[in-house]
C-alpha cells in the first residue's frame, strides 16, 4: 500500500524527506469552528467542527517566547483556522504578536466574523500598517463557482469585506483555488477582471498578491516521492514548505497544545512532533499524498 511505511514506499524504494533548515513562519491555528461549510475544506471546518479547539493568548505568548529564548530567528506567523475571527482571543493574540516584532498573516474569509472586529482592525492597522497582511479566501472569479464550494449568500458578504479592507488601506492578498480546472492564465485575467469591478487592491498577476492553491483530493491517485525525484523532477527539498514552517495546534481535550509539521495535515498523528518549537525541529518524512500532490508536484506553499 501507498504511504504506509515512513521509510519506504510500495515500490520499495527510499522515502524523500525534508530537513527543517529555519523556523522562517510559525503557524496558529486557532481553532476549526468556522461560519460556514465549504464542500472541500481541506481542514474540515465548519460551525461544529471543534476538534481543534481555541488557542489562547497565554498558549501563543509561550511559543513567541520560546521562539526568543531559542533564538529562532522566526520573522514570520502565520494566523489560519477555521475562521481565526471566531476565536475570542484574536485581537489580543494580533496585537502581540505584532508588539513582539512579527511579520503577520491571518487567513480569513473576510466575512461577519470579521466585520465584528472591524474597529479593533482599524486600530491596529493605525500602529502596524502593512506589518500585517491579511489574506482572504476568494475560491473563483465567478459568484457561482465560489459559492459551489462555499455555500449560497457566501460571495456578497465576502465581497463587501473584500472591499472594506481596500478601501481603508490594508495590506490584502487573495487565495484562489484550481479545482475547476481552469488554465493559470485564465483564472488570473478573471480575477484581474473581478479586482478592477469592486476597485480591489491586489494584482491579479502577482502570484504573491494573488495564490492559486492545486486541490488536495486524499482519494487522487498520486506518485510517492522517492529520494531519487528531487533530481528527476529538479525540485529542492529545501523549497519544500516544512523546510520552514511548522503550525501550532490544540486538540480538544488536550492539556496543552502541540507542534504539527504541515499546515495541511493536522490530525495525523504521524506529523505530530513535539509540544515544543525545540522537539518539532525533526526530520519531515513525506508520507502522505498532500505531500506529493499539493507541495512536490503542485508546488504549493501557504506562505508569504
């Protein structure tokens, strides 16, 4: 069976592994509970979901500690969920990590959740400025597309936070999806067409300003990744995204939380790798297919 034997795929060859060369971005995640369902949430997210549960502020503070103690040399964190605006915690967890010196950047669907912090925004946007980013989930060019994925009554709300964010001067970039099968090209003339209708910031042909994010299908039929294809496919390892991140999350009903190696893989236990940024420094094995699919092959990353 494919993905079985960290060490060895079905073929019998050696598994690819990854080196965590710098913790550059720390992932939060903080927590699964989202206002919507969207058909192909690669998390599982949605208003019941609680399976990782809300990061506190106490919890964040003691890796942003831990990241001066051990000096990291971390620039970068990175804000995900569910939606992060949910978390009661948010503004105050903003805020510090902001007052620490980070680069910041929090994924959202820029919807109601948002809108109720809209004047703790403004005031952080008043001291930070582009010190934080915030990237909105925009999954097609088109309402019907969009909504396909995330629901009905999804595209006007999302739209008006889009706008709002412009509008004041926030530092925005969009994360789209390939799932329709759409060419690179046209996605980004269709958005670049979108941007312009609602007098949207962001450059469609920026691939920083504007991510297309390959889909993760666990049920797709993908190659392993062998130590022998990083030079047949002339892919480096240390381009991979575990080369420089790691995400920080809290099972429910755990005492504390835990370090994960991957964004995209946080209930298995098999990339679980400590409690502490010192413990999830360890060797990355790819034995998953999101880490052929979405990372080797499709060359994703969640990064900035």
């Amino acid at each position: 069976m494919k993905f079985a034997n960290p060490d060895i795929t079905a073929d019998g060859e050696a598994r690819a592994w990854v080196d965590l060369t710098q913790l550059e971005t720390l992932w939060l995640n903080t927590g699964t509970l989202c206002n919507i369902q969207c058909d192909h949430c690669y998390i599982e997210s949605s208003p019941t979901n609680d399976r990782l549960v809300y990061l506190t502020l106490a919890d964040v503070r003691s890796y942003l500690d831990e990241i001066a103690e051990q000096d990291l040399g971390t620039q970068q964190i990175g804000i995900t969920g569910g939606e992060p605006f949910m978390n009661p915690d948010i503004m105050p967890i903003i805020e510090l990590i902001l007052e620490r010196g980070f680069e910041l950047l929090v994924l959202t669907n820029a919807m109601k959740p948002m809108e109720h912090k809209r004047e703790a925004l403004l005031n952080v946007l008043s001291r930070y400025g582009s010190q934080m980013v915030l990237r909105i989930s925009v999954d097609h060019f088109s309402q019907a597309l969009h909504e396909e994925e995330r629901g009905e009554n999804t595209w006007a709300p999302m739209v008006k936070g889009l706008q709002w964010l412009s509008a004041h001067g926030f530092a925005i970039d969009v994360a789209g999806r390939t799932r329709w099968n759409d060419k690179e090209d046209d996605l980004r003339h269709g958005f670049a067409r979108l941007f312009n209708s609602l007098d949207v910031s962001v450059d469609a042909q920026n691939p920083k300003e504007l991510m297309l994010f390959p889909e993760m299908d666990e049920g797709a039929e993908v190659p392993e990744i062998t130590t022998d294809c990083w030079g047949i496919l002339n892919v480096d390892p240390n381009d991979m995204m575990c080369a420089t991140s790691r995400m920080v999350v809290k099972r429910k009903g755990a005492e504390k939380p835990t370090v994960l190696a991957c964004t995209l893989l946080p209930y298995e236990e098999e990339f679980e790798i400590g409690t502490t940024l010192k413990q999830a420094s360890e060797r990355v094995k790819l034995n998953h297919a999101h880490c052929a699919k979405f990372c080797v092959l499709g060359g994703g990353s969640c990064s900035v």
